[in-house]
C-alpha cells in the first residue's frame, strides 16, 4: 500500500495543473458498476460484461479515471503498482473481488475511441502462441506416461503439475502468485527426487560461516559439531535441495531447446487482435547458459524472492520478471518467470519419463456429435 499512501498524500498538495489524467479498466461482480463521481476518482462509461465471459457470475466493467502528477507520465512501474494498491484496497473495504488488469490505455489522435493494451502476457510470450501443429501427439505422449506412473509417484509429479498450471493460469493477473506457485512446484519435486548437498563447501554461507569460527577461536571439533548442526538445519536443507535438484536434474537436451516468443498485433481503432507472430525464435541457450553452478545461484535468488513475498508481501510485477531472450542470465537476480516455468515443465517430463513403466493410452474412438443411443 505504499504507492497508495504516498499518491494520496501528494494529492493533498499537488496543484491541479500538475495533473494528469489516468484510465484503467476496473471489473467487479454484479450487474451494476461502482458508482465513483465527482471524487478523487470517477468510474465512466459503466457495461456488463458479456455471459461467460471471464467467470461463472455476472460481472461489470467500467473505466476508473484518476490523477496523478505530470512527473509520473509514462512511468508504467509506478503506474503499475498504484493499481494494484488501488484494487487491493477497493477489495479490503468493499469486501468484493476488484480487479484492475495490467494493461495501459492506447487512442489514436483526433479519435475518442480508447483501447486497452494488457501487458501482463509479457512475463512469458511463449505460452500464449498458437498451439503447435503436432498437439495431439504431445498430449497423448504424456497421458502415455501418466497412465504407467506408480501410485507412490503420482501425487507428487501430479502436484507440481498442478502447481505449474495454475501459475500459468494466474500470471497474467497476479504474477506474485504465479511465480510462488513455480518455486512451489520445483520444491515439491525437490523434496522427493533431490537431496541437500553433502559437503561444507556446497553451502553457500559457509565462508562466512568459517570466517566466524576462525574469529571466535572455536577448536577443531567445535567448529566439525557445528558444521554438522548448521547442515541438518530444515530451513538451510530445504533450499539448498531446491537448489541442487532443479540445477542438476535438468537434461543437457533443455539448453538446445526451442525457444519462440510469440506477440499478437492489436488494432487500436477497432480493439481487434490480428494474426501471431515471432516476436523472437532460437534456443533456450540463447538466453540460459548452460552453467548449472550460475544457475543454481539464480535459483537462490529466486527462492528468497518466494519467501520474501509469503513471509513480508515483497511487491514485484510483471515488468520485473519479464524474459529478455537475446540477453544472457543475470544471475545476481532471481530467474525470470518464463526461464523459470520452462524449468519446472522440463523437470516434471523429466520425473514422469523417469519413474513411468510405460502404460497406453485407451483406445476410445470418440466421434464428433456422437449422440447415445
């Protein structure tokens, strides 16, 4: 609630021509929009939303108008995070699920049409392309492989597999929850398939670690007892085995994968979305080293994020974890969404292709406008 604060507080002493007028789509349920006029934000031109559209209960869209100062003009970050803070309050006080989508207002000059531009989908371009052209042949390789799976494997792999979808289908909207889910995922596989590392020198803090021993004096066997209780401690263990598993379980095949983003042209006078195009084509390489110590750091860094927002509510959006596919990782920074759910995916096909003693998939020839008899 920060930005939500600090806007309100520079309302109180900004002069009204240092405004700036911003439009957002805000929906909420119901037939009826909330009804904001003459206020610090209005609500305009107020619609339901089509049956079926987006839930299983009617709901009504409307735009939600309000200033900011000229200093903020093109600054989407800001931007980005006012909304959630006002949506995020709206849904505190009014008890009721308000959403304002990342997504920025586009016009055409001399036209009073306005069109909205979601910027969510760019966290990870490639699921959103068309679906390939040997779809039913994947499907059915998978299904092969879940239908010979032991019992004492299926709920795991089945659970990251849960996990992985619903980040897929959340990014979009709160990319903090997804991104959880993701980290989720990789730790559930983590903890049945994976194991900490063994040695002193595989912890990351131990030479800090051994730089405090050395400054207390501790003995020889001191300093062994308390290497041996700092590596059975759970917390340390459970991201350390994070780490580990997902660097090292991933297959060579994964760096020489292909990697295609894909972008649908919008037409702003109409509001129509045009045919797919590449954005980018080439490899995972292209943009993942295939240093598997350089990503097992990144997978730390991405693992305190986790924690950083379930245990303090750490605010990043989407324009924070978007991939750039012709630049190298950063591993100084935690893992972007798409990388990191392209891993969970590749780790989950890994474990069923492991652990499956083969299995078929049933032969049910179901036809089109089959009616019973």
């Amino acid at each position: 609630m920060e930005n939500l604060a600090a806007w309100l507080k520079r309302l109180a002493v900004v002069k009204p021509t240092d405004f700036e007028r911003n439009m957002l789509r805000m929906f909420m349920p119901g037939h009826f929009a909330l009804d904001l006029n003459d206020w610090l934000m209005t609500t305009e031109q107020p619609a339901p939303v089509p049956t079926g559209f987006r839930g299983g209960y009617p709901e009504s869209v409307a735009m939600l108008a309000y200033v900011e100062h000229k200093s903020f003009a093109g600054n989407a970050l800001h931007h980005q995070r006012l909304a959630a803070d006002i949506s995020a309050a709206m849904s505190v006080a009014l008890e009721r699920r308000i959403e304002i989508p990342y997504e920025m207002a586009g016009h055409v000059a001399g036209q009073h049409t306005v069109t909205f531009m979601p910027f969510g989908s760019m966290s990870d371009r490639s699921i959103t392309g068309p679906l390939p052209p040997d779809s039913k042949m994947q499907v059915a390789e998978v299904l092969r492989l879940i239908n010979g799976l032991p019992s004492n494997h299926i709920a795991c792999i089945g659970a990251a597999a849960s996990m992985l979808h619903g980040a897929m289908l959340l990014f979009e909207r709160d990319i903090r929850s997804a991104y959880t889910l993701l980290i989720a995922g990789v730790e559930t596989l983590s903890r049945q398939y994976g194991a900490p590392p063994e040695e002193w020198e595989a912890w990351e803090l131990h030479s800090q670690w051994d730089l405090f021993f050395s400054a207390q004096g501790l003995s020889e066997s001191q300093v062994d007892a308390l290497r041996m209780r700092l590596m059975t401690n759970r917390q340390l263990r459970l991201k350390a085995t994070f780490k580990s598993y997902a660097s090292s379980r991933l297959p060579s095949a994964f760096w020489n994968r292909p990697w295609i983003e894909w972008t649908y042209p919008l037409h702003v006078p109409h509001g129509s979305w045009g045919p797919a195009e590449k954005l980018h084509e080439g490899r995972v390489r292209d943009f993942l080293p295939a240093d598997r110590s350089l990503i097992g750091k990144a997978l730390g860094y991405s693992y305190d994020l986790r924690s950083s927002y379930v245990h303090q509510g750490t605010w990043f959006g989407p324009l924070e974890l978007t991939l750039n596919p012709n630049a190298p990782l950063d591993a100084s920074k935690p893992l972007p969404f798409a990388a990191l759910r392209a891993m969970l995916r590749e780790l989950i096909l890994v474990e069923l292709a492991e652990h499956s003693q083969g299995g078929m998939v049933p032969l049910v020839p179901l036809r089109r406008n089959w009616v019973p008899n």
